[in-house]
C-alpha cells in the first residue's frame, strides 16, 4: 500500500511538473507572438518609409540630371530669393505655404492641389472643420489664394515682405506633384471643357470659345455652337502654347523646379503611398491627403489610364505627335516613358 502512495505521489508531482512546463512554454510563446506582432507593427511601416524615401531621392537625382541636360541648369544651391520672380517676367511658381508644418507646396492643377489646398487650410485653422469633404472646391480655392498663397499673403510693397517669404522658401519642406503629362491634358479637358465637371462659368465659357474657333465647320451653315472637342482643345493648345491655362500649363512654367529643388516629387501614379509617407514624416491626420486603397496595385496604376488613352489616340497622329513634342521634356523631367501609342 505504503509503494502504491508513493508511486501515486511521484505521478502527482510529475503532472504538476508537466503542466507548470507547459504553461511557461504557452506564456512565453504568446509573449514572444505578441511581440512579434509588435515588432512587425513597428518595422513595417518602417521599410515603406524608407521606400519612399529612397524612391524620392531617386526622382530628386534623376531631375537633378534631365534639368542639366536640357540646358536648365541645377546648380545645387538651395537658396533661392524671392525677388527674382518679383522683378522678372516669368510666371511665379504656384507656391502656398503652411507655418505649422514648415511646408511649402506646388500646387499642380490636376496634380491634387485641391487635396492639397483643403489640408493646409484645415492645418492651420483657416477653416473650422475636420474633414476634407466639407469644404467645397470653390472655398478651397478661394480661402487658399486669401490665406496660403505665398504671393498674395505678403504684400511686396511691404520691405519685410521678402524677408518672410525668403525664411519660407529656404527653410521650409518643399513639394511638388506630377502626373503622366499628356494624361493630365485630358483629365484637364474633362474636368474643365465637358458638362459635369467642376468647369462651370469661366471654363464653360472658355469650351465655347475654343469650340467657336477651332471647330472644322465653323464658318459652313452645319456649325452648331457648344462645348469644345479633345482635338479642338489640342488645337487651342498647340497654337498658344506659352500662354496655357493653370490646368493645362507645363510643369516648368508651374512649379520652377530646375531652380527651386523640391525635397519630395510625389507622383499621382503612386499618390496613396507619397501621401501616406508624407502624412507619418510631419504627423499629418490620417483622414488628409490621400487615403490608400484597399488593393495595392491600385495605388500604383491610376484607375482612369484607359480612358485617357482612348482620348488621346483618337486625335490625328501628327496633333498627337505635336502635343507630344510640346511635353516631351515634362516626360524627361520627371522620367516618365513616351507613350507606346505615339510614334515619333
């Protein structure tokens, strides 16, 4: 009996043994998951950062070259002065500004500068509300050009005045947007030539304007006023092309950027993945900018490409190949590849 009690014992110890094993081993994995998890949370957003980042430096290197090879010049100093857009002739880039973020921004049009514009605003306070969505395009615009716009906000008759805008663009995060060139001439067209868009007034206006001059049966019994076509805005754009709508006007002439030297080039192509980088880099709300899409793919390969497409290669091939030539080096620029349905 006494032998039975203590082989009875010795079991009871060993189970106990095995099971206080067990538990130490569950404890310590789940730890060792949860950590895990942790680190993954941690790292992750880590490597995309750092993407970007890479990606950026490799998009500042390759303007850093094109501008030198097309006879623009980069000569490597930051420092800029306003007065020189104050005293010449060119256009001044289309910079607005935010003192909270230490951020100066190009606004493209068809590049998000909307987006752009409604996130300072709401940055800075210029409007009470905590979405994009409540502000209307209009409003955005307007508050923008009256509160952000570095060329109105500072008076030049003011002597101070250059001195503030000089402290904000040498010392603050300088960025542009850019998009495929000649797909941007038809979201332009879209947007601002057709019924539906935010085109209404001026813009509508300027459609039939273009429609009554570039029409093919304009001065024949069948013409019949209305909106203007792609090729007749094409045409619009091929005979003035130095004096181009916002919308449409080249990159160059927009942002400046063989002198000014943006520190981030964001691309509408990769947009979601720029702005998500952007918004950790300077703690930007989440619910700005652009958001993500749930498939990735679809943030690197913009949704409406076939349908630019099917504009662009309706036009006559030598208008084609002319719009072309007037963006070839907005396409070297920026290091976008020549359309494969454009021969030139």
């Amino acid at each position: 009996m006494d032998l039975c009690r203590l082989h009875l014992k010795n079991s009871i110890i060993i189970c106990i043994v095995l099971l206080l094993s067990v538990s130490t081993y569950i404890v310590n994995f789940q730890k060792g998951a949860v950590q895990s998890h942790i680190n993954i949370r941690l790292i992750a957003p880590e490597v995309e950062k750092w993407n970007m980042l890479k990606i950026a430096e490799q998009r500042n290197s390759h303007i850093k070259t094109y501008c030198n090879k097309l006879g623009y010049g980069y000569s490597g100093n930051r420092t800029l002065n306003a007065s020189a857009w104050m005293k010449k002739t060119r256009i001044r880039p289309n910079l607005y500004f935010s003192d909270k973020l230490k951020m100066i921004i190009c606004a493209v049009g068809k590049c998000g500068s909307t987006e752009w514009r409604k996130t300072l605003l709401i940055v800075e306070g210029d409007v009470n509300v905590t979405s994009m969505s409540e502000i209307g395009h209009e409003e955005a615009f307007t508050l923008a050009r009256d509160n952000r716009f570095l060329w109105t906000k500072f008076s030049p008759q003011n002597p101070e005045s250059y001195h503030e805008m000089n402290k904000r663009l040498n010392n603050y995060y300088r960025i542009m947007t850019v998009r495929e060139p000649l797909e941007r001439v038809v979201s332009a067209y879209i947007d601002k030539m057709l019924p539906g868009g935010s085109g209404l007034g001026f813009y509508e206006e300027m459609s039939k304007k273009i429609h009554g001059k570039y029409a093919r049966n304009k001065n024949t019994k069948y013409f019949k006023p209305g909106r203007a076509s792609f090729e007749e805005f094409v045409d619009s754009i091929l005979s003035n092309p130095k004096q181009l709508d916002i919308h449409w006007r080249l990159y160059k002439d927009i942002c400046d950027p063989c002198h000014i030297q943006y520190d981030y080039i964001a691309k509408l192509e990769t947009i979601a993945l720029d702005s998500e980088y952007l918004m950790k880099k300077f703690r930007i709300s989440d619910n700005l900018l652009f958001k993500r899409k749930s498939n990735l793919s679809e943030s690197l390969e913009h949704k409406w490409k076939k349908k630019y497409t099917t504009y662009l290669e309706g036009l006559p091939m030598e208008k084609l190949r002319a719009l072309y030539k007037l963006h070839r080096e907005q396409y070297k620029l920026f290091n976008y590849s020549t359309p494969s349905f454009v021969e030139v």
